[in-house]
C-alpha cells in the first residue's frame, strides 16, 4: 500500500477530501475512510490488522499541517 509520508505529499484535493469528512459512524469507519482518500488500494479489501498496520504510517495526520502549507491549502478550501 503507497501512502503518503505528511502533509506536503499529499494533494489539494486529498487534503479537501479530508477537510470534508463527517462525523463517522464508527473510528474504524473514519480509519477506512482516510485510507480510501490516502491509499491506491481497495480499503474494502482490508482486515483490521491490515488498517491498523496502515495507520501506523500515517501518525503525522494527528497533527494540523504545518502553517506554510496550512496556508496554501487554505486558499483551496471552501470553509
């Protein structure tokens, strides 16, 4: 699974796909849902432990993007 190493590797449109999540029915749920934005696999595929294995990767996206590139995207973003 390729997945994006922080904030600066992934897309503007990524990053508004991320912006517009809602609330999630369940975590697991949101887990599947970034990865389905993230990754160039089919998240349905996945087991637990592989999207747990996953999301050990993407430790970065508990963190706001660094204000350069917060502010960048920002522009693209509809608030």
């Amino acid at each position: 699974m390729n997945l994006p190493k922080s904030w600066n590797n992934i897309t503007v449109s990524q990053y508004k796909e991320l912006r517009g999540l809602g609330t999630p029915v369940s975590f697991f749920d949101w887990h599947l849902d970034v990865l389905d934005i993230l990754s160039d696999v089919d998240v349905e595929d996945l087991t637990f432990d592989e999207v747990d294995e996953a999301f050990d990767g993407l430790k970065w996206l508990k963190r706001e993007p660094h204000k350069v590139y917060a502010k960048e995207l920002g522009q693209y973003v509809c608030k």
